[in-house]
C-alpha cells in the first residue's frame, strides 16, 4: 500500500479485462455522434432539420414558454413577495401539487418527504425493492 503500510501487490486494484463495446464508446464524443448521423441525412430532402446538440431552446419557436407562463415569472419578480430562500421542508403548496401528482407512481413511505428524506429513503430501500419483487 502507499505510504509504506503493507504488501504493494495486496493494495492493487484487480479489474476484469476492458470490455472493447465500453472502450470504442469512451471514444467517441457527442459531437463526433451528431456528426454521423448529419451524414446519413438524405440531402435531397427539402425539410428541415433541428441541430441536434444546439442545446439552446431560445433558437427554436416550439421552445418558447407560454406567455401566461412567462407572465407569471415577471409578475412573481416584480412582487418583491418571493425574494427569498425556500424553507429546507419545502413549500408546501408545492410539495402537495407534486404529492398529489405522482400519488400513483411513488411508494406510500415517500410522501410528504423533503428532498433529502426522499433520497436517503432511495438510497437505503431501492435496492431492497428490487430484488424483493418477482420479476
């Protein structure tokens, strides 16, 4: 081990072989990606095409925030009413919308839990979960 405590050999890490699929696809970028599939475009095609990885949503009309939306912003900013932090629970109007939203799709022990509550219970009960239901 480093800092002269223990057998070397002991303290190497012993990974399996490199897997060639995981090693040609770390090569790879997402601009390379985006590449190769802008050469499989028919360029007869008179449509047009959204760039792919463009990343900004502002360039494309279909992207833009509906205006009530956009209103609501404006007139939350202007207010001067919520220019603060959020409690650490959470609001509690929002936390009821998105209880009552997901009631359905998440487990019974997640609701009414803050962030953190619902990641600690993820991290611990998840993977029991999985492996006690039959597939």
């Amino acid at each position: 081990m480093e800092n002269g405590g223990g057998d070397a050999s002991a303290a190497a890490w012993r990974f399996g072989a490199a897997n060639p699929a995981m090693e040609a696809a770390r090569s790879q970028s997402i601009r390379a990606l985006v590449y190769r599939v802008y050469a499989c475009l028919d360029r007869g095609d008179a449509r047009s095409v959204a760039p792919l990885g463009h990343g900004d949503p502002a360039a494309f009309a279909c992207f833009r925030a509906a205006p009530a939306a956009t209103g609501a912003v404006v007139a939350a900013a202007a207010s001067g009413a919520h220019n603060s932090y959020a409690p650490a629970a959470g609001i509690a109007e929002a936390c009821s919308l998105c209880d009552n939203a997901f009631a359905g799709e998440i487990p019974d022990e997640l609701h009414n839990c803050t962030a953190l509550d619902v990641a600690y219970l993820n991290n611990n009960n998840l993977d029991r979960r999985r492996h006690s239901t039959v597939a």
